[in-house]
C-alpha cells in the first residue's frame, strides 16, 4: 500500500458524501471558471489593441438613427485621419432565423484598409480583393463562418433582411482569416447594394468607422467632429471604437459587478459546504485518527494525510469542474460564435484555469485543516473511547 | 494460587515506575487517578492489570504504552524515560516499542487484512518487499493468511481481533499493551486470542499488560495486578 492509495481509500469511505462534495465542487469550479472566462472575454471585447486608432462616428440620438453619408467627406479633410468607412448593421439571416450572424454592408473601398488586421489583409492578395470590389453583389465572410456554412468561394450566398426590406443574393469572392475567432464570424457587403434596394438609405448611413493616423490623435479628433457637427439636425457622437463596444456590454449591466459577486457567494458556499463536509467526515473518524497515533503516527503527519485528503478532494472536483468549462467553452464558440461574434473567442484561459485550481485548492486546505488541526490534538486518550 | 505484594519475579526490568501520579482536572477540581505507583514490570513478563471500574487500571495502561503522560514521577519503558520524550519522539518510540490491542479491534474498515497490518509500517521506512514480508510472517502466526485481502466487515470478531493483533506485532514490538482484549468476543474467541496472546509471550518473548475484568482471562496472564482507587493493592502470581 502507498500513501495515495491510503489518501484514496480513506477519502472513499463514505462513497455518497465524497460524490456529492465532488459534485459540488464540479459544479461550483465550472460556475466561477464559466462566469470569470465571460468576463476575460468581455473585457477583451472592449481592449481590443488593434483598436487603438479607431473611431466610431455615430449619431448622437442613438445607434438606430442615420447619418448622412456626406459627412464623410468632412471626416476625410481632416489630416489626423488616414481612412474612413460607412457601415450598417444590416441584421440579414441565412436560410433560417436561428441562423443568425453579423454582416454589414460598409464601404468596400476602405474597410480592408479600416480593418486591416482583422481581415488579415497582410495575407491577403490583390487580386483577391479586386474580385470583391469588382462584383457589386459579391460579399467577403470570415473563415469560421465560411466552415461552419460549409461556404467556399464562388458559393451564393442567400440573405433575409430583418432590418431592411431586401433579400440580397450575395456571391462570396473572398473567404479571409483572422487573428482572432471573433472577428471570423463576419460578413460583409457592398455598401451600394443597401442603397439601391432600400431607398430611404440614400445617402445615409448608421455609422462611420475611422481610422486615425496615430492614437495621440484622437482626443483632438472626437472633440473637433461633435463640435462640428453641433448643433446640426444630425448631431455626432464619436468615441473611440473600445468605448463604442463598451456601451453594447454596458447594456447587459454592471456585468463585472454582477459576475464578481456570484463568484464570491459560489467560493463562500462551497468553502461552508467542504468545511462543514470535512469536519463531519474527520469527527466521525475521532477514534481511528486515535489509533494511528497510538501506532506512532505522529500529530503532524496524521495532520497531512488529513489535508492531503482535501486537496485531494478539491483536485479532483476543480480539474473535473475545469475540463466541464472547457466542454462548455467549445460549445459555446460554436453555438452562439456566430450570432454573437465576442462568443467565438470564449475560453477558459490558462489563467482562468491557474485561479480556479489554486482557489480550489486554497478551500480544501482551509476546510480542512481547522477540524483536522483539533482532531489531531485531542489527546489520544480521548479519541481512544474505548480504552479511556 | 501464590499471592505476594508487587514481586513479579527477577530478569531485567523493561518498565519501571516510580512513584507515578496522575491526576484530571474538571475546572479547578483536581481528580487524583493514580497515586504513589511503584513498580517494575521484568522483560517477558505477562502481567493482568485488575480492579474495579475507576481504580485506575486504563490511566496506567495508558501511561505505560505512552499515549498518556503523568502528572508526577518517572517512567521507564523500553529504555527510555517516557517524561523527557517530546510529543513527535513519543509517537515514534511507540512505533517501535509498543503494540496496542483494542476491545473493539478499531481496525481501519477502508482497508483490508493486509492493508491494515501494514499501517504500523508505513512510518518505518520499510520497503515495500520488506512490509510484505512481515505482513505474510504475521498473519501467518495468527493464522489468517488466507483471509489476508478480506475487510473487516467479512471477518467475524474473533478474526477481526486477530488481524488487530497481527497489526500490534507487526513492527516487532517489545511491549504488547491490551485493553479489554476478550471483551467483545464470545468465549470461543476469547479463548482463542487469549491462546495466541499466551503464545506471543512464551514463544515470542513479548512482555503483555492486559486489562481485564473477566477472571478467565486474567487466568491466562502470569501475574495479576491489581489496583483499588488508584493505588496498587496487591500482585497474585497465577499458578497453572
């Protein structure tokens, strides 16, 4: 017999109370490792560092209200700007409702240019581009799109306007990559095309996205467009893209609060269950715990066979409540990565995974080693009830 | 039967007290257990330590076997001066010296005849061939070999104290400390575990205190101690 197999046996003594504290612990790891991996990735969403140049010019009353398109023109004069794109959410789905995803329809001249690294132009060739630009009804769309769709380039593909009164058949001309998973669930369109089949968006647009030269120049831009613009009947509210997506998380909520606080209730619950477990389980083996230092165990080394029963325990309940999140993680990606995009980045990062384990395993040495600790200085002859 | 005032026959000495004292204290009232205890125990002996329940007998097993301390005078077991060991020096000077006998067996119900004689061990640094070997050498003196891999609940109490005893022998103690040892068992397997203990002493060398209240097994020692309200009382040679 070895140590861990004695640690194993002792801990499987009572098989229903062991199983049921794992089952606990599973679920209280997969919570915190769910809800911390929620908030990492909508933090990301709004620290996106290749964001740190862009803009969001959008009118002032809200994102459902238009801009006109001639704006652009003012935007372009300015000389801390290097590029600028219209874009509508056009809110299109594929052959079902639930089959819903992101697309636009935004300005091809520049969105390559706008969103350079996340369409990975750098790999990109001109001719590639120039296919899309050259057709009219043609689309680009991500490669996590494209596979889940099972699309290749050349494919048609049919949209069902929600927002707008048009169905576009759109033609894929160029399936691209991206750093990120999030940004591959995208596709876009011509501009041109909203305008021609929906008459009241000519010369409109919901928002343009703007790319400065250098970051430093930014404050200086918001504050000279809105106050250019002030004052008119289509006022501006620029903001840096990170705030722009910001306030879409802000519409859940105070989220990080709301998330932090469950997470806390979760880590005090199962702290009370497994030292409430544990001292039940170490007080029902008082005389056993006797008999071992009757043998010569000494009180320490009873002590850490005790709390290497609960890390034990917690081990084996955090890395199955870890590996449940992981499953949870994939399922999510590719359930609802399409629908909503910050969703194909979800994962549980190493991190997240170093934090839930360590917290575990802080609780199992916690609620362990207070009963454990009395258990093994009571005095032997006490535990001993039978020969005291 | 002989009867003589604590002379239990000449040879070395393995536990020698001198006057032992101990008392327990509930808030400031100090109960006195054992008072003015004087005596020397020779190697090999097989001794019954008697007497009515409160008299003291389970306080003095404990002191002897180290699991208790007292509150007055020396004690000499085995060759140490029980009163200058720490608490981590006492666990492991019991390891080596000391085997206990339960009336309830109080083996480990997680783990099976083999496993639970091997515990004593684990704190050697016996290798696992060397464990083996005393675990099958052990269980084969009490007979239980081919019960080696069964849980104490699919053993009958008699076996259940004989594994307990194997565990007790296991490390080759010199000291085998029993309580109660009969009191849980019928008297077939009473008469069997005190055959095998009787056979540890003569055959094996090893010296028993036993405590008991049942006069047939306190028949199976050599000597009888007894005690009356924490004081030795009298020592009856038992002639067989």
């Amino acid at each position: 017999m070895r140590w861990l197999a004695l640690i194993w046996k002792s801990l499987m003594r009572s098989k229903r109370r062991t199983l049921l504290i794992v089952g606990s612990l599973v679920l209280s790891v997969f919570t915190v490792a769910v809800l911390q991996s929620l908030l990492t990735t909508l933090n990301a969403v709004t620290d996106n560092p290749n964001s740190s140049n862009r803009l969001v010019v959008r009118h002032k009353s809200g994102l459902t209200q238009m801009l006109p398109r001639a704006y652009e023109a003012f935007l372009r004069q300015q000389p801390e700007i290097e590029t600028v794109c219209a874009l509508q959410w056009f809110g299109g789905y594929y052959q079902d409702p639930r089959n819903f995803f992101a697309n636009f329809a935004s300005d091809e001249a520049t969105i390559f240019q706008t969103f350079r690294e996340e369409f990975g132009v750098a790999n990109l060739t001109e001719a590639q581009i120039k296919d899309y630009l050259r057709d009219g009804a043609g689309c680009i769309v991500g490669a996590s799109l494209a596979k889940k769709n099972g699309w290749k380039v050349g494919d048609v593909v049919p949209l069902t306007g929600t927002i707008f009164p048009i169905n576009p058949r759109l033609t894929i001309r160029l399936i691209y990559k991206s750093p990120k998973p999030s940004d591959e669930n995208v596709l876009h369109f011509h501009y041109k095309l909203l305008e021609e089949g929906v008459p009241r968006m000519k010369g409109l647009v919901g928002s343009f996205w703007v790319r400065a030269h250098r970051p430093e120049d930014i404050p200086r831009l918001i504050e000279r467009v809105d106050r250019h613009y002030a004052n008119s009947a289509y006022e501006t509210l620029t903001e840096t893209e990170n705030a722009f997506n910001l306030a879409f998380v802000k519409m859940l909520g105070n989220i990080g609060a709301i998330i932090q606080g469950i997470t806390a209730a979760v880590v005090v619950a199962i702290l009370i269950v497994t030292g409430n477990t544990m001292a039940t389980a170490i007080r029902e083996r008082t005389t056993e715990i006797a008999v071992f230092r009757a043998m010569g165990f000494s009180a320490s080394r009873v002590l850490s066979l005790l709390l290497a029963e609960g890390v034990l325990l917690v081990g084996v309940g955090g890395s199955l409540g870890v590996l449940l999140a992981n499953l949870a993680a994939g399922a999510v990606r590719g359930s609802l990565g399409a629908a909503m995009p910050f969703f194909a980045d979800f994962a549980i990062l190493p991190a997240t995974v170093l934090a839930c384990m360590t917290g575990a395993l802080g609780i199992g040495v916690l609620a362990t080693f207070i009963p454990a600790y009395a258990a093994t200085r009571r005095p032997i002859t006490d535990g001993l009830k039978a020969i005291g | 039967m002989n009867t003589d005032r604590f002379d239990l026959g000449g040879g070395e000495p393995i536990i020698t007290l001198r006057d032992i004292a101990k008392s327990y204290w509930r808030e400031e009232l100090e109960i006195p257990v054992l008072q003015g205890i004087d005596l020397e125990i020779p190697a090999g002996a097989y001794i019954a330590l008697m007497g009515p329940s409160g008299s003291g007998k389970t306080t003095l097993l404990n002191l002897l076997a180290g699991i208790d301390r007292p509150t007055g005078g020396s004690l000499e077991v085995c060759g140490h001066e029980l009163n200058d060991l720490d608490d981590d020096q006492l666990a492991a000077w019991r390891n080596a010296h000391v085997g206990f006998i339960f009336q309830n067996y109080n083996l480990v119900p997680v783990l099976n005849a083999f496993e639970n004689v091997e515990l004593p061990l684990l704190i050697t640094g016996a290798g696992r061939g060397e464990r083996r070997d005393r675990v099958d050498q052990v269980l084969q003196l009490v007979n239980l070999t081919d019960q080696m891999f069964n849980y104490p609940r699919q053993l009958s109490g008699g076996q259940e104290q004989r594994v307990a005893i194997a565990r007790a022998i296991v490390t080759d103690p010199d000291l085998l400390v029993a309580d109660e040892p009969t009191g849980a068992l019928d008297a077939k397997n009473a008469e069997e575990v005190l055959a095998l203990m009787e056979r540890l002493n003569r055959e094996l060398g090893k010296t028993i205190v036993m405590v008991t209240h049942d006069p047939k097994a306190a028949h199976h020692a050599r000597h009888q101690i007894h005690l009356e309200k924490g004081v030795l009382d009298r020592t009856v040679e038992v002639n067989r």
